[in-house]
C-alpha cells in the first residue's frame, strides 16, 4: 500500500496504524514494516504505529553509494 524505495518528499499512509492493528490480527511473527521509510521522521512514524521492525533497505543502499570512500560506516550510522 506504498511505494517501494525511500523519498525524502514522501508520505507515510495514514491508516498505517489501522493496517498494522488488522495484519497483527493474523500475523504469528514479528511485523515489519517497510516502503518509502526514507527519513527519521518517517522510522518513528512506523515504530510508533506499532511495527516490531522498519525496514529502509533502499535508503541505506543510497547512503552508501553516495558516501566517499572510507565515510560509509559513518554516513549510515
């Protein structure tokens, strides 16, 4: 229900909340919850809407890539 890969400009949907309560309903592992997370705002947005985990895979990937040599352990810190 999302786009996949971050956006700094992006949204969250604001039924995360309700979508996650609903999945929770049925789900018997730990609920990740990734798609467009691109900025802190965004993770705590997704870990306060009761996710167990955020995933910002593309983010990180773009944070590396653009990171000078020797800065990327840094950069995604």
């Amino acid at each position: 229900m999302g786009t996949t890969g971050s956006s700094d400009k992006g949204k969250l949907n604001s039924a995360l909340p309700d979508i996650i309560a609903r999945v929770r309903e049925y789900a018997t592992v730990p609920l990740a919850v990734g798609f467009g997370v691109a900025t802190r705002e965004h993770f705590d947005t997704v870990a306060d809407a009761g996710a167990d985990g955020v995933v910002i895979g593309s983010r990180l990937v773009s944070v590396i890539k653009n990171s000078p040599v020797g800065e990327a352990s840094k950069n995604v810190e």
